[in-house]
C-alpha cells in the first residue's frame, strides 16, 4: 500500500493508544514498501477524511475493521458512527460524488 492509517475501531474498555502502537509495530516490520506511508490518527472520522483527501484518481481506499457496524465503542459507551455515511460526508467535502 502507499498509504495506511491505523485508526480505533472498538476499543471497548482497553486502552486505545496502545492498540494502536500494538498495530503500528507489527505493520512496521512487515511493511513491504519501503516508500509507503503509515501514519495514526486515532480519531476515526478523521482518519477516513485524511485517507480520503490523501487518494487520487484511480486510488482504492479500503476502511476496515467496523463493516456494517452502526457505532462505535470506547470506555463502556457507544455512540453512533457508520463507516459508510463518513466515507459519504469525506467525498461530498471534497466535491466528489459517492
């Protein structure tokens, strides 16, 4: 890939941060392209915006991990996000139709 961005998903009662420096390690040592990016942004939301902005014509972004999930839970609390209408949100901001 160009690009990843490691996001939260659902960490429930665990502790985000270290989630993600789990993931970061294990995607660091079996990144293939010494030329790609892999950056965090924990907030989900706006990772989808950046990975959306970041693409360019003929670009595939793939958002995974929620699926048809319809929010998302962190701290014992669960509050309405969806995966698809954010993807929505990032292309009509940028000008481009879903």
């Amino acid at each position: 890939a160009d690009l990843v961005v490691v996001t939260d998903d659902n960490p429930r009662d665990e502790d985000p941060v270290a989630i993600r420096a789990r993931i970061l390690a294990g995607a660091g040592q079996a990144q293939r392209r010494p030329d790609g990016e892999l950056i965090e942004i924990g907030d989900r939301r706006a990772a989808i915006e950046y990975a959306v902005a970041w693409a360019r014509r003929g670009d595939v972004v793939v958002i995974a991990g929620k699926g048809h999930e319809k929010g998302q839970t962190a701290g014992g609390q669960t509050r309405p996000f969806d995966d698809r209408d954010e993807l929505t949100r990032a292309l009509q901001a940028l000008g481009t139709r879903p």
